[in-house]
C-alpha cells in the first residue's frame, strides 16, 4: 500500500460544479503540500498545511491530522483549472527530515 | 531571476556517460529539492538541502546519484554510467524555510533527460 493515496484518480466535471480531491497517508507528517502540474509540465504549489485549512481564490484545502486525511475543493470549477492535482506529504524528522512523498496525482478535466 | 531556473531544458545522452543538472534556486532560499518524474509516473523525492544541514539522500535511487550544493547558491544532480531507465525529467524546487516550518515550494521548468 502507498503512503500517500490519492481519490480519484481521474475527474471529470462540467464548469462551475464543485470538486473535492483527497488525500490519505499513512505516515507521521510535518507538512502537506497540495500541487497543481498543467498539461505542459510546469508545476505550482498551491497550499502547504500543518494543520486545520487554507483558502486561496475559488480553492480551499482542508488537513484532518488524527484521520490523516486531506482535502482540496474547488468551488466554481473552470476549464482551466484542468490539470493534475497532487498532494505530498513530509516526513516528521528522522534521517528522512526532507522527504516528501508523492500521491499518484489526481486528473482533473473540466469541461465548457 | 525571480524564479527557480534549471538548465539545460532538454539532454539527450548515450547510455553510460555521466550527465550534470543544474539550479539555480530563488536568491535567499536555504531549501533545495530535486525531484524527479518518469513519462506518464508520480513525482519521485531524490534529495534536500538545507542550509549547511547534511542533505537528506533517502531518495537517491543507486550510488550513481549525487547531488552538490554549495552554501545556499546553486546546486549540481550528478548522474553516473546513465541508464535508460535513468530517463525522466529532473526538477528543482526552492524554499524559504523557517525554523519549525516548511514553506511552499517554488518549482523549476525541469530538465528533460533521455538515454539512448
């Protein structure tokens, strides 16, 4: 099982709908990251949480630190919020202090 | 710069040669990743520097792998006796990490590597 799992893995919707990723890991964390990698490659951290949640525009992310659980929601969805969606996690300490690992990566197509 | 640059953009090599990537990380950033992905795969942790810390390597895949950065300037992934396998693209992020706390990372356009 990976330590970090994404769901879903693909995710289709019409424009405006709102949209929920998530994020399970199964490792003690320092950090979550929440990054979006469009179609040409390039990618941009949206959110980095430690606890509780984050709001930036139309999206939001959430962090359950007891269910070790993560959520990104985007509200008013938009063609151009089609990209790939990945959450990452950091390990707590230990020789792997720098670590992140990597969720397989969310799909998300928006349709007009 | 304003942003995180790696070069070259693009290298293709014959199997077993040596191959260097480099970054250049946003100017007073003391975190640096590298960070690799596959064709159609996840991201893939390699290694982090931070400050004069000793790097966290737990991602290095073999000991063809090694990573150099001095200070908190520019950083060279060192690639030995290339693989095939050892195709993918290679990215470079940067930090601005406070003590206690981890700051969103700033990402490079990537170095797209292909052994032949």
């Amino acid at each position: 099982k990976n330590e970090v799992e994404q769901s879903p893995q693909n995710l289709t919707a019409q424009e405006g709908e709102f949209i929920t990723i998530n994020c399970s890991y199964s490792v003690g964390i320092s950090a979550l990251h929440w990054l979006q990698q469009h179609p040409g490659g390039g990618i941009v951290s949206l959110f980095m949480l430690s606890s509780g949640k984050k709001k930036h525009g139309r999206l939001i992310a959430t962090i359950n630190i007891q269910e070790k659980h993560s959520s990104l929601h985007i509200t008013a969805s938009h063609p151009r919020d089609s990209a790939v969606y990945i959450c990452a996690v950091r390990h707590a300490g230990g020789t792997s202090y720098g670590k992140l690992t990597f969720g397989q990566g969310t799909i998300l197509t928006v349709h007009p | 710069g304003a942003g995180v640059s790696q070069s070259p953009s693009n290298k293709v090599t014959e199997k077993g040669k040596d191959v260097e990537l480099r970054c250049d990380p946003i100017s007073g950033h003391t975190a640096l990743y590298w960070y690799r992905q596959r064709l159609g795969q996840g991201l893939e942790f390699l290694i982090y520097f931070q400050g004069n810390s000793a790097p966290d390597k737990s991602g290095l895949p073999s000991d063809r792998f090694s990573a150099e950065r001095t200070g908190e300037s520019v950083s060279t992934l060192t690639i030995q006796r290339t693989q095939q396998e050892d195709s993918a693209v290679y990215l470079c992020a940067s930090s601005l990490l406070s003590i206690g706390l981890s700051n969103e990372q700033f990402f490079g356009p990537g170095t797209r590597l292909t052994v032949l």
